[in-house]
C-alpha cells in the first residue's frame, strides 16, 4: 500500500470522527502518500496523520456516471482507496471501481494487509455471518459504519500538503430538480442512540410518547417496515432487512415484535432494550435489557426518569 | 424500449444461516431460495412501466440452474424473457462483468436492479455496470417515471433525498416505495411456461478468494427487568454500559 486515497466525510467542513479514524487506521501500513478526497466545501489546514495528506475537493454535484468520475479515477490512480460506507460514498467507489477496473469490495468489517495480500472479513446476511476474503487485487474498499478501529490511536495533526479542486464534468446528462435534506432531526444512519417503534404504537399520534423519549435522550428516531408501510411515519425511519441498517449504541425498540427481518437491520448495535407487552415476543431473545409492559406506561415514565437528572 | 432487470436469487428472509464443514462455506441445505426483495421492486416497477409505456422486460440472472423456478417467477409475473448466466460467481465484479459483456453484444435503454442483494449486501454491482457502459447511475431510486428518453426520479441521499431528471441510458439501484411487490396471476404462471430462458456460459474473471464463512453471533445480556422498576433501565444504562 504505497499510496493511499481516503473518501471522506466530513462535518461543519472538518473531517468526521469515522474519518479520523480511518486515517490513523491506514497510517499504520506505512504509506508513502495519502489524498483526501472530500466532498463538497471545507477547510482543512491540518489533519492527524503519519504523512502530509493532498486535498482533493470535489465541487457539489450528482457525480453519477462515468464521465463524471473520470477525473478522480485520474488523480487516484494506482492507490488503494477506503471510504466509509455511505450512499454517496458506495456510488462514488463502484463508479471509480468500473472507471479504474479495480476490484471493489464492501462491508468491509475489519482488514489486514501483508506482503501484497489483503485478508478482509465482509459482514454478509445483514451481518448474521462474515466471509473471510483474500485478495491481491482488490484495491477499493468500502468500510461498514461499525468497522473494528479498536486498535487504532490519534495521530498529531500535520499540516495539508496541498489543495486542489475537481469539479463536476458538466458532460453528465443529469440535473438535480430539486434537493429535499431531512431537517430538525438526527439522521438515523449516524445516530449513537436510535429510539424505534412498532405497529405495537397502534396509531401515529402516539407517537409523541416515542419522541418524547428520543428528544429526553438525544436519540434519533426508527420504525418497523409497516409502520411506514401504513404511512405512520417517513420511509427512511424504516429499519430492518428492506430498509436502513443501524448500528447505534444504544437501540430501544418500543412495540416491535422482533421479526428476523427487523432484526437484520439492528444485529450491529451494541444496546438492545425492548419493551413489549407480550412476554412471548421474539424480540426479547435478541435484547441485553427487557421490559415486559405497555408502552404507553413505560415510555413517559423513562423520559420523566431522564428529565429529573 | 427494453429493459433489462437484473436479479439476484438469496435465501428467503427468515433462513437460518449455518456454515458447512466440509467447505468452510455457507450451507445451501434446507434453505429456501427467493428473488432478492429489492430486486422484486425493480421488477415490479418494470413490468409497471411495460403496461403504461409498453416496454420489453427481459430478466437476467447470473447463477446456476437452482434458480430456474425463480426466474420462471419473474416470467409469470409480466417479463417477456430471461437469460441466465450459468456459473458460480464469487464476486460484485465477476457479477457485473457477465451483465456488461451481455448488454454489449444486447443493448437495453434502462438497467433497473436491486439497490443490494441481500445475501452479500453488497451495494455494487449496478455501479460497476453502469460505470463500464458509461451509463447515468442513481441509487437507491424510490420513484421513477419515464417519458419518452426521460426520466424522472426521486432518490435517497444521505441525509435526505433529491429530484433528479436525467436521460437513459441508466443503471439504477432500486427500493422501496418504487412499487408495489406483484403477485403472478393464473394466466401469467400458464404463460411463463413457454417463454423462453436463455442460457449463456459465464467467463469468470480473475477475482478475490474466498477462504471460509463463519456465523456472527452477538452475545446479548437478556436482563428482564421488572415494568414496576422500569425506571432502573436509565440507571443500568450508565452503570453496566457507557451508552449514556
Ligand atoms: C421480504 C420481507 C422483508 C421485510 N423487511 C422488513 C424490514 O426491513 N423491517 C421490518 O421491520 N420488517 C420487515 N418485514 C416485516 C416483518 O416480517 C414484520 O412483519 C414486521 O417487522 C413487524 O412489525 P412490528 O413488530 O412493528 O409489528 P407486529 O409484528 O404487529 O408487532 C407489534 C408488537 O407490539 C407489541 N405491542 C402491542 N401493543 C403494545 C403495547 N401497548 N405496549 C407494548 N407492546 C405492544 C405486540 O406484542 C407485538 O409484539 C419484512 C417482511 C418481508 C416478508
Ligand atoms: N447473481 C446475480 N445475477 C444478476 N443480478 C445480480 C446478481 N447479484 C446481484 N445482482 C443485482 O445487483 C444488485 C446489487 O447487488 P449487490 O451489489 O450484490 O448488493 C442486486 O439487487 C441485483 O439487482
């Protein structure tokens, strides 16, 4: 791994905490060079890292096809690149994989590298098994949110190396029409605290109680497939085999029954609560802390719990 | 206008996964086999667009004979023919690779796919498809409407979700709520059984290898704590865990 290129992410124009950790995670292999790709505006002078990193920005836009990726596949070309799973960052990597004819792999759980070979575990079945992969020809790598950076440290902070920009090929035969962000809430793909609730709510205005509970927390909030499948509430809370997977720390899911496609979607966390009036629900097996009652009863008095401290 | 539906075949939703000794790999055994959910949207839609548009929906899959009844499935629900690209792939790129060399010899105007297969959860293919056809990508598309060469989609971002007008060719990465799960009619199972599945051989390419599987168990605490104490939850929480 003699070069290395590192898709970031980043917050408020820094580099994220997961990108951070990425960068000391690869330092350890002893690179020569490293490039930043970042998305989108920021400012960085500096960043924790073995080498001076490049800083190649990339100018907002749909980076959708080929002719548009064609100028990072140039700037990387013959590096080994990581990224952090996102929807973005996974489009850009298969792009950049086709353009570079480059072997991709993702779900990438942990990774060890040694006299040319890669040995990757990629979670698989939603994360229920792991494929241990060798490889000396993949180069493209797309990390899982709860990739293993246990052993990795801080590194001091070096100053960038150098900044350069790249803008979107305006050959793309594709225009945004119109950009709808989520606002006011935590999106949940990131969120360390994730409160989720079933068809066991029985009506989308008791939902306060729910949100109650995530606002007392500063949890972000989740639902079962036909919670949103009867339009209760949005389609990206829907978590499980067929929607968004969340790996939060702490996961309270209120009035689900546990369902292995639901399950599929939460395995990653490291918290399970369940609260569930029927002390038969399979969701209980899967929890670390259960509550058999009403959700109505038990979900006011947390929150009260948590606003009296 | 043809489109081509790319499906994967995956252990229904509730299989238990187990590991087979003798080949450090996943067991087959007793699983039951289904169309990839996703997948299942992105053929729902096209058969969805072949009645309002009038389109041709071909149906292909890369895998072996197994999953001839599955893509009879696909015929009985509405596709007008299916190929299949008989093989054992082990990888995103070998998957992808059989797809292009197929639409370069069998050009279609729209690529509609899952946005993953559940079994590898991978996320890659229709990206790798259409970054070597220099096609438009999108994924995941939770809308899309077609009108003439354009179409119109809604699609998730990270964070929320965007407008996009582009024009085809494109591959696109299908899920929810793009449409309704189909359910094959009598008439559609009778006539599923004289269309066609053509089979072509596939050309593996050089690809990763794979050395064993093994299940991921999370070892859970199972505390039950009593509704007349819930309370004590918070206070667990910050004693026995740091998540608070
Ligand atoms: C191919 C496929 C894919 C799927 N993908 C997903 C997916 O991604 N995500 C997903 O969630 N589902 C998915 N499903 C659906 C899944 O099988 C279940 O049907 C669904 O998860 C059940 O949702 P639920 O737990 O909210 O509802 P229910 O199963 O109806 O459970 C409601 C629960 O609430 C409890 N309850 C009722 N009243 C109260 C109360 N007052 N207080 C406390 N508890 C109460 C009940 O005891 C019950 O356990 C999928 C299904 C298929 C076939
Ligand atoms: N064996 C296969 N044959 C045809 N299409 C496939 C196959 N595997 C995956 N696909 C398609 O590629 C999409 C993404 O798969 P993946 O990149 O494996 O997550 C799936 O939803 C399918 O539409």
């Amino acid at each position: 791994m003699k070069n290395v290129a590192i898709i970031a992410q980043t917050k408020e124009g820094q580099l994220n905490e997961a990108t951070n950790q990425l960068l000391s995670f690869v330092s350890k292999f002893n690179p020569e060079k490293i490039i930043l790709v970042v998305l989108g505006e920021n400012h960085l002078s500096s960043v924790g890292c073995s080498v001076p990193v490049d800083v190649i920005s990339l100018s907002d836009g749909l980076w959708a096809d080929t002719s548009a990726v064609s100028s990072l596949a140039n700037a990387v070309k013959g590096y080994t690149v990581f990224g952090i799973k996102s929807i973005q960052i996974d489009n850009i990597l298969s792009l950049l994989a086709s353009c570079l004819k480059a072997e991709v792999v993702s779900g990438v759980q942990h990774l060890g590298y040694s006299a040319g070979v890669f040995s990757i575990g990629k979670s698989i079945f939603s994360g229920k098994a792991m494929l241990e992969i060798s490889s000396s020809t993949a180069s493209i790598f797309s990390l899982n949110r709860n990739f293993d950076f246990s052993d990795v440290s801080e590194l001091p902070a070096k100053a960038v190396n150098s900044t350069s920009v790249l803008t979107y090929s305006s050959e793309s035969k594709s225009a945004i029409t119109a950009l709808k962000p989520i606002t006011g809430t935590i999106p949940l793909p990131d969120a360390a605290l994730v409160v989720s609730a079933g068809r066991g709510l029985k009506d989308p205005s008791n939902w306060t109680i729910v949100e109650d509970l995530a606002n007392a927390l500063g949890a972000a909030t989740a639902c079962s497939k036909p919670v949103s499948d009867l339009n209760w509430r949005p389609h990206h809370e829907h978590v499980g085999q067929t929607g968004v997977k969340v790996s939060p720390n702490l996961y309270i899911a209120c009035g689900i029954s546990g369902a292995i496609q639901h399950l599929a979607g939460v395995n990653g966390s490291r918290i399970i609560v369940v609260i569930n009036n029927d002390p038969e629900a399979p969701f209980f097996k899967h929890a670390d802390y259960g509550i058999v009652g009403d959700v109505n009863d038990i979900l006011p008095r947390l929150t009260k719990k948590l606003q009296s401290h | 206008m043809k489109i081509l539906v790319c499906i994967s075949c995956v252990p229904d939703t509730t299989s238990k996964i187990a590991i087979d000794p003798s080949t450090s790999q996943i067991s087959s055994q007793g699983l039951t086999y289904i169309v990839g959910p996703y997948d299942d949207y992105a053929l729902s839609r096209a058969i969805e667009l072949k009645e309002s548009n009038g389109a041709e929906v071909i149906v292909l899959h890369v895998g072996g004979s197994e999953s001839e009844a599955l893509i009879r499935k696909c015929l009985a629900l509405g596709a007008d023919s299916a190929v299949r690209i008989d093989g054992n792939p082990i990888s995103s790129t070998q998957i992808a690779d059989a797809i292009v060399d197929y639409v370069k010899q069998n050009p279609v105007d729209l690529i509609l796919m899952g946005k993953e297969s559940i079994d590898y959860n991978s996320g890659i293919v229709h990206g790798l498809v259409a970054g070597a056809l220099g096609y438009v990508h999108f994924n995941p598309v939770m809308h899309l409407d077609l009108a003439g060469n354009d179409l119109q989609l809604e699609v998730e971002i990270d964070g929320g979700k965007m407008e996009v007008s582009c024009a085809l060719p494109a591959v696109l990465g299908c899920q929810e709520p793009i449409a309704e799960w189909k359910i094959p009619s009598m008439r559609g199972i009778m006539t599923a059984r004289t269309k066609e599945i053509s089979v072509l051989p596939l050309n593996p390419t050089d690809s990763v290898k794979l050395v064993k599987a093994s299940i991921a168990e999370t070892a859970r605490r199972n505390k039950m704590i009593d509704a007349a104490d819930a309370e004590t939850l918070i206070d667990l929480l910050k004693t026995e865990t740091n998540v608070l």
